[in-house]
C-alpha cells in the first residue's frame, strides 16, 4: 500500500493565506458540485441543508473551504477539499443520495447531514492520506489493510490521527508556536488555557475532524509544557481527550460501510470499479464489537436524584423565580434611570444580591452557597455557585421529572422544536387537575396528546414561570437559561440548556448530577430514564397489560383487576359490547386463562413440530432420499452408532416396539432418534403456523401460504386444536380438585370460578372450529 509517513503539516498563517490565495478557485470549484435534493443547496462554498419540521426549517451549513485533507495532486501539505474538485465532486455526491432517500425530520438537519458528510469525507481523508489520487486507483488489498486497522482502533487508527497529531504538536512545542492553538477563559493573553482550538489543528494536519480523536496523551503533553513555561492551565484540562482508541461496536461499522459503498455507485467517470465492502452487515459483526446495552441507573441513584429533583421542584422553584422577578424589576427601573447597561450588570445587580434576603433564604433551603460578585460566573469563589448555575439546576429538575415520568427521548423533552412548549401544555379540567401535554415522537415525526402526572405539571409550569421570570420573548422552547447578561435593548441575554451537554459546559446536568449523586460520570441519555418509567409503571409483574389495567383502576393488587376480566357477569357484557361496536372481526376470548392456556398449546406445538422436523432430517438420511453432508450429518450418524450399541436404548425398544433398534423401520428409528435429540437440547425452531396441519389427502384449495390471516378459525389449525385439548385436561383437573371435600372453601371457590371461565371459553372455541370446519373445502374468503 502506498503510504506517507513523513506527515506533512502547515502552519496557521500559511493556512490562512492558503485560504485567501485560492480563494477564487475554491469558489468556482463549488459552481461545478452539483445536488438534486431540495433539502440541499450549493452557496458559495457552503452546503446548506433544510428540513421541515413542525412547520418550521431546520437549517444547518457546511463549509468546504473548512474542510481540509492530506495533500494531494502535486500538494505538499494538507488543502481544503475544495482545491481537489474530482474528490469534492464525489464527496458531495455521496451526501446527496442519502437526501434523496431522507425524509423531513428533526435528525436529518441536526446529525444526519454532518454524518454523512464527515464519514464520507474521512474515506477520502484515508485515500489522500496514501497517495491515491482517483477513487478507482484503490484495489482490494488496500480495503483489506483498512479493515485491519479499523478493527484494531476504528477511524483514528485508520487515519494515523494519533502519530499526526502527536508529531504536529511536538514541532509546534520545539518551536515555541503553541499560542494560536489555545483556548483561553478570555481574551488577555494571561488568561488560563481550558482546551485546544481544534477545528485549527485539524486544518493543520489535513484532517476532516478531529472531535471524538483527540487523545488525552496530547492534552498531558501540552499541560506539561504549559506549567513549564508557568502558564496557568484550567483544571480539567489533562482529564479531556479519549484515553484508547479500541475496537468500534458493529453498529458503528454498519454505518461506516454502507456509506462508503455509495462511491462505488456514484454517477461520475471516477468512482470504486468494486463494492469496497459486500454485504456491510456481516462484516460489520465479524469486525466490530457486539453493542451492548445501556446499563441501567442503580436504585439509590434513582431515589436521590428523583428527591433532589422534586426537592428543587416544590421547594426552591417558587423563591428562585421570585427572585429573578425581583432582578427584573431592579434592572427595568436602573434602566429607566438612564443608566448604562453594562454597569447595571456588572456592578448593580451583584451589589443588588448582596443586600437580598432571598438569597440568604435559598441558601439556606439548599444548602449551598451563593456568591455575590456576579450573577453569572463564579470563578471568584469555585465552591459557590452563580445566580445562573442556580437556575441551570432547577431547569436541570424539571429535565429528570420530565424524562423520568414520560418516557421521552431528550430532543422529545428539551430541543426547541420538538420540545416541550406553552403552546403544548392545557389544563383539561382544573376541579380534577387534569393537565395533559403533547409530546413528540420522533421517530413517527407526530405529536399525541398525553394526560401527565401531578410531577411533570409541576415541572411544565415551572418552566413557563421561570421564562417569564426574565421575560425571554426572544428564547426559543422552554429550556433556557438568562444569563443575566444586558444586552442594548435591555433585556436579558440567555443559554440554551442541554442536559447531556458535556463535562466542559456549565449549561447542562453534570453540576445537578453531582449535587444529586455525589459524581456526575453517570449515563444519563434518554435510555436509562426511560427504563425507570418502565419499571415504575410497567413491569414489576409479567403481564404488563394487566399491570397497566391495574394502574389505571387504581387497584392495590393486580389479583384483584384479574376479576374484572374473568367474572362470568363481565364476560356476557364484553362479548356483547364486542359485537356492538364492531370491534373484532371474529370472537375473541381475552381473559388471562385464554391466554395462559394458548401460550400453553404454542409451546407444545413448536416442541413436536422441532422433534417431527428432526425426524425427517434423520429419514432422509437413513433413506438417501437427500444429499446430506457436514457436520451435522456426521453428528446424526454418531447418535445413530451409538444407540445401536446401548443396551439400555436397545431394553427400551424392546419394551416398546417388541424389536431391538436396528431391527426398527426407517420411520420408527428416525422418530425415536429424534426424541433423544430433543431431550439432549437438539430444538428445531419454526414457526407453527408455516406449514397446514390438515390431514393426508384433506383438500388445500387456497394458494396462499399458512399465515395468521388465512388459517384463522381453521380447524386444522394446530395450535387451536391443541388449544382445545388442553383447556378440556385442565377442566377435568379442576373439577377433580373441586370436588375434593379436604381443600379449603376459598381454594374451592377459586376453582369453582376457574371451571366457569374455562367452560365457556371451551364452549366458545368449540362454536369457532363447527363454524370454520369448511374453511378448506370450500377455500378461503378474501
């Protein structure tokens, strides 16, 4: 494989003016890209994209002449792509088809745009990176060798990012050039460093993007050489960065596949002359990791952060928002006094917290300290906490009761769009306190009107309280945060809260998380909420339908919910509710024993359907009927040398057939063979209903296959016969233990119940099979 391990780099004042040299060039490089989807568009050097959601663009952009590759094409170090128009070309190309084939929703326009884009481009990145100047040049030994390195440490390993980095970074150290890639708290050039310009060094180096690479290796280096030269260095800085680049899950590589196939389907002369990776799904599982699943937050984490969550909820909601009226109030009138803005906020309103008895109140309610010399940043004192981190963790409260008891993914709940909105939250009856909210879905891209709980009313009002607070007219959604900022029209300016936003943001959960748990390293996505409602709502029990029924009664134990379903009374006006409104197409019988019963009768069926395939596998063998080869076959002929030699086996057929083994039919030794498989574990797994189970020579006249639809009501429908069979044996144990005088009279009673509920639904089954027995001779109704 040709490769170039001798990196070439270049330095940020010549990127720059690289940048406006060509600056002509790129642009008319970007007349000649080319889109056909609507939600696309070409301006300048930028690709935008739309999509239309709730009424409402979804806008995003993507600028080419920020996006920089290895050098290649006579170039020395890295260039924007721009500059390699055929690779630009195919880039763009690529991005299209997956629009074209996209629909209108919120995850087009927010990641699955930049994806594509970026993982595309990271194949290009490779291909420039080794030399190769035309998509056709690459050959099958060089995808072989990338798959190697993607399996060793996915993208960074593939593109050598590590040892670019490391090597780059090291020359920008020797040669005391570091400056331009720091980012400072401020602008003063004393300021502490807090993190890497890394958009910078990805141009630098010629990477696509360098997020989610970055090793912590680098960021040791630097803070090292930084204390050197006694440069202050943020805390946290030498915790940022991967520590290991490993093995990628299979489902990261599924995505990386798919999308890099599209090059060998491009419509241009230079494309792959070869699918780079057939059938993305295997070799996605053999080289990837199996997903695994998100563990689940542990009970004491649950019960504290759900009662720091109520605690900031009905407790300190109603001081804070007062006191962000009060503020409010304060600033307006300072204002109206002709007084300057920016003094208002970085003298008065601190001086004007520091004489508030609210704030000594909320300080004692929580437990925290408030610091007084700004209302935003707390860097005076780190211990104490700002007027916004303050208001950050009561947003942060109505996030976890609101994730916690509806079941929402994040976006669902906080994002602007789709969020939680006024416009989406009604009273529906204030003397029953019914409140209900509109949720969106989305992966249905739709909303549904849900009832909530006393919980997430709260939470909803909270939010539509403490925006008013501070009047945030211009804030889009309900999760904002004023940060107290004035700007010139004298309002107030704010943040837009995420809670899953990151460790190096103080506009999201970490800081409520720590309060509530004492860490804040914990997995807090959608799913690990979810699974709290689920086990707070659902499935303590097994029947979950049940459960919900029994919740919704407001009954203590489900026991007693089962009578509703089962009481003899009740049955007589279900069915006959059921014919009234038309609800089902035939009778159905839904009460718990119709169920357990029927559950009862698949598992039989799927047990002598396996043993009676096994059979035949086995005939056919014995037969020569079929070429069999492999090793199951040389499985089946061991089990069959050694049943002829067991003396026990041969004692069994003995007893059973008058005969020993070898002397049995073909028939008898492939079903008695077959029934040692079944008891050893052998299981065959198809599906019952694949195949008719009506007798030899009764007539099949529909040419459909034996699905649900058309074997309904057939009476020889196994599991419905078998069905059958079993409630009859259970009803003649009932009656037995009826009857049985020794029992206790509630247990009698019980069963006297069960015999009721069993008898009708057999009475039932038996008027179905009568009324369908016709079904084959006469073939099926469409």
């Amino acid at each position: 494989m040709r490769t170039n391990l001798n990196y070439q780099f270049i330095d940020e004042e010549s990127a720059q003016n690289l940048l406006f040299q060509y600056k002509d060039q790129m642009l008319e490089n970007a007349k000649l890209l080319v889109v056909t989807d609507e939600k696309l568009s070409i301006v300048g050097t930028e690709l935008h994209y739309a999509a239309t959601v709730e009424g409402e663009k979804q806008k995003g952009s993507i600028d080419l002449a920020n996006t920089w590759v290895p050098g290649a094409v006579g170039w020395q170090h890295p260039i924007p792509i721009l500059l390699h128009k055929d690779y630009a070309k195919a880039l763009i190309e690529v991005v299209d088809k997956f629009a074209n084939k996209a629909k209108h929703n919120i995850s087009f326009a927010k990641t699955g745009v930049i994806a594509q884009f970026n993982i595309a481009a990271q194949f290009i990145e490779y291909l420039c990176l080794n030399g190769n100047i035309h998509l056709e040049d690459i050959n099958n030994k060089q995808i072989e060798e990338l798959l190697e390195k993607l399996k060793v440490g996915g993208i960074t390993k593939m593109l050598n990012i590590s040892e670019r980095v490391e090597l780059f970074i090291d020359s920008l150290i020797e040669n005391d050039e570091l400056e331009p890639f720091l980012r400072r708290d401020d602008e003063r050039r004393k300021a502490r460093v807090k993190g890497l310009k890394v958009l910078k060094l990805a141009q630098c180096i010629g990477s696509v993007s360098l997020n989610q690479h970055l090793s912590n290796n680098i960021y040791q280096k630097v803070a090292k050489y930084l204390k050197s030269k006694n440069i202050l260095v943020k805390k946290g800085f030498t915790t940022k960065g991967i520590l290991e680049s490993g093995q990628p899950s299979s489902k990261s590589f599924g995505n990386w596949f798919s999308i890099w196939n599209k090059f060998a389907k491009l419509d241009s002369d230079d494309h792959l002359q070869f699918i780079p990776f057939p059938n993305p799904s295997r070799l996605s599982k053999k080289h990837g990791k199996t997903a695994s699943r998100t563990k689940n937050l542990d009970l004491e984490d649950v019960v504290n952060l759900l009662g720091e969550s109520h605690k900031w909820l009905y407790e300190a909601s109603n001081k804070i928002i007062s006191l962000i009226k009060e503020i409010k109030i304060h600033k307006d009138k300072l204002l109206t006094d002709g007084l300057n803005h920016q003094y208002i906020q970085r003298e008065l309103l601190p001086e004007f917290l520091l004489n508030s008895k609210k704030v000594n109140e909320l300080e004692k309610l929580l437990s925290i300290t408030i610091h007084r010399s700004s209302l935003m940043s707390s860097t005076n004192n780190p211990s104490a906490y700002s007027l916004t981190e303050v208001v950050t963790m009561l947003v942060s409260s109505c996030y976890v009761v609101l994730q916690t008891y509806n079941a929402r993914r994040k976006a669902e709940i906080q994002d602007p769009l789709i969020g939680i909105q006024e416009q989406y939250f009604r009273c529906k009856s204030k003397k029953y306190n019914w409140y209900q909210a509109s949720f969106y879905n989305e992966k249905n891209n739709e909303r549904r009107w849900y009832t909530l709980n006393n919980g997430s009313t709260k939470a909803i009002r909270c939010l539509i309280n403490l925006k008013n607070s501070w009047r945030g007219n211009d804030a889009d959604g309900l999760f904002v945060v004023p940060n107290f900022g004035v700007n010139e029209q004298g309002g107030f300016k704010h943040f837009k809260f995420n809670f899953n936003k990151g460790k190096d943001s103080k506009i999201s959960g970490n800081m409520f998380l720590e309060m509530a748990l004492g860490r804040s390293d914990v997995d807090t996505g959608s799913q690990p909420f979810r699974r709290i409602y689920a086990i707070i709502f659902h499935y303590q029990y097994k029947n979950a339908d049940l459960l919900a029924l029994c919740h919704q009664l407001g009954h203590v134990d489900p026991d007693h919910t089962v009578v509703y379903v089962t009481e003899p009374a009740s049955r007589d006006q279900h069915e006959q509710l059921h014919n009234k409104v038309k609800l089902t197409k035939n009778e159905k019988n839904e009460s718990t024993i119709a169920i357990k019963e029927e559950n009862k009768a698949l598992d039989k069926v799927i047990e002598e359907v396996g043993i009676e395939t096994t059979a035949k596998d086995i005939l056919c063998l014995l037969m020569g009927t079929e070429k069999m080869a492999g090793k199951y076959t040389a499985y089946l002929k061991k089990v069959y040398r050694v049943l002829q030699n067991s003396i026990r086996f041969n004692s069994y057929t003995s007893d059973t057939y008058g005969k020993e083994f070898v002397d049995l039919t073909p028939e008898e030794k492939s079903g008695e063979m077959a029934k040692v498989l079944d008891a050893r574990g052998h299981k065959h797994r198809p599906k019952p209903h694949a195949s008719c189970h009506r007798k030899p020579g009764d007539a099949k006249k529909h040419k459909g296959p034996c699905e649900p639809t058309e074997c309904a009501g057939c009476p020889y429908q196994e599991v419905k016969k078998v069905q059958l069979d079993i409630m009859k044996a259970d009803l003649a144990e009932l009656k037995t233990k009826q009857s049985d005088f020794s029992m206790l009279l509630i247990e009698r009673m019980r069963d006297k119940e069960q015999i009721t509920n069993l008898t009708i639904l057999i009475e039932g089954y038996e008027r179905s099979m009568r009324k369908n027995e016709s079904l084959f001779s006469s073939g099926v109704k469409k």
